[in-house]
C-alpha cells in the first residue's frame, strides 16, 4: 500500500515569506492519465530510458549513413520496443481503453525521435505526439546553416560594485530558495502520484461494485419471480382446500 504524501499548500508558503515557491507550486498540473503512466514505467524502470536513447541513437546513425537495410532493422526494433513498453505501463490498468493505449504509444514513439521528449520522460503532464518527418536531431547533430556574421557587442553597462558580504548572503537565500521550490516540486509529483493510484482504484471498485448491482438486481427479479410463483400455488391450494372441505 502506497503512502499518500501531504504537501504543503501554496497559500502556506506564500504565508511564510516564500512567493516564488508558492507561485511553482501553483502552477504544477497534474498529469493527464496517459502522461502519469509513462513518468510511472520511467521512475520505476530506469532501463527504460536507457532503452530508449541507446535505440534513438541507433536510429540516427542509421538515417545519418543512408543504409537501408539498419533502417529497416532498426524500425522494426522501434515498433517492438514501443509495443513492449506501453504493454509493461498498462499493467497497472484492467482493461485499458484504446485511447489511452493510443496516448501511451504515441508518447513512446515521441521520445524515441525527439530528444526534447526523451528528457521529460518521468515529469510528462500530458501525451505527447511527433509530428515531424524521421527523427528530430539531437543536440550537436544538426550542421551549421551557413557562416553567419557575429552580432556586435553589446556595449558594457556599468557595474555597481556590491559588498561581498552581501553578494554571500543573496546567493545563500538563493540556494534556499531554489532547494525550498525543489522540494515542492518532489513532493507534488510524489502527491500527485499518490492520488492518481487512489483514483484508480477507486475505478476498479466502482466498476467491481457496479458488477455486484447488475448480479443482485438479477437475483431479486428472480426472487420476485419465485415468490409470485409460490404465492400462485398457494391461493391454488387454499382454494382446493375450501372446495373439498365444503
């Protein structure tokens, strides 16, 4: 059984002297379903993400020599891993509907051709969903567009030189800061997290109490049927009883 963590509400925050903290946490979303059991997988199954990046590179080099046969190769790789991750994130669910199958697949697939998804794996908010052609080219991949000239020098502003004392104490409530928004955020991904195994459970019991209804609603009607039945033989045989006893 998983804890369900508490966190502490924007207005406290914002109440102990800490706006920007407060102002992060009330920003945060929850995840969409689909988004949730992806960071779900990710945060369990840290292979995944090194799946991921190692078959992405692949990939690239592959569309980077034009050799056909690895690319062939390789998408059918491509297929079979998005296929295999998407089954083990819906594990969680009893009979996933298409649309979040669909979701799940296709943020999958997004990861392994855009690197801007792969590293938000683990902190989705919602499905995501490549549009482009091929793959979309990592960091460094993409070739210079021409010799372009420098832009001129911003010219220098001055500097008003600051006490080091105090340049000290802003960067140590700055770091304070930065831990203090960190923190929220660990724990309303850690709540939201929580919450979102709650609602599904509480799903499965819906759906298995619902079940329940149907089956005692049955077993009334046929009740019914019987007690109408008996009341029938009843009046037949008070009424045989009265005619022989005449």
């Amino acid at each position: 059984m998983r804890t369900i963590y508490k966190i502490c509400p924007a207005s406290a925050w914002r109440e102990a002297g800490q706006p920007a903290v407060a102002k992060q946490i009330a920003a945060l979303r929850k995840p969409t379903r689909s988004a949730w059991l992806v960071n779900r997988l990710v945060r369990a199954d840290p292979e995944v993400t090194r799946q991921i990046a190692a078959l992405a590179a692949d990939l690239r080099d592959a569309e980077r020599t034009m050799d056909g046969a690895r690319i062939r190769e390789l998408s059918a790789a491509r297929r079979r891993l998005v296929d295999d991750l998407t089954a083990q994130a819906l594990s969680v669910l009893e009979a996933p509907p298409a649309a979040l199958r669909e979701e799940v697949m296709a943020t999958f697939d997004s990861a392994l051709a855009a690197p801007e998804v792969a590293a938000s794996l683990g902190t989705l908010v919602r499905a995501a969903h490549w549009s482009g052609f091929g793959l979309a080219p990592a960091p460094g991949d993409a070739p210079p567009a021409g010799p372009q000239e420098p832009p001129p020098p911003a010219p220098e502003k001055p500097k008003t030189p600051i006490p080091a004392e105090a340049g000290a104490e802003r960067e140590r409530r700055r770091h304070e800061k930065i831990q203090l928004a960190e923190r929220a955020v660990v724990e309303a991904t850690e709540a939201a997290d929580a919450a979102s195994v709650a609602e599904q459970s509480l799903e499965d019991t819906v759906r298995r109490l619902e079940t329940e209804l149907a089956e005692a609603r049955q077993r009334l009607v046929e009740a019914r049927r019987q007690s109408y039945r008996a009341e029938s033989r009843r009046r037949r045989a008070a009424a045989e009883l009265g005619r022989l006893s005449e």
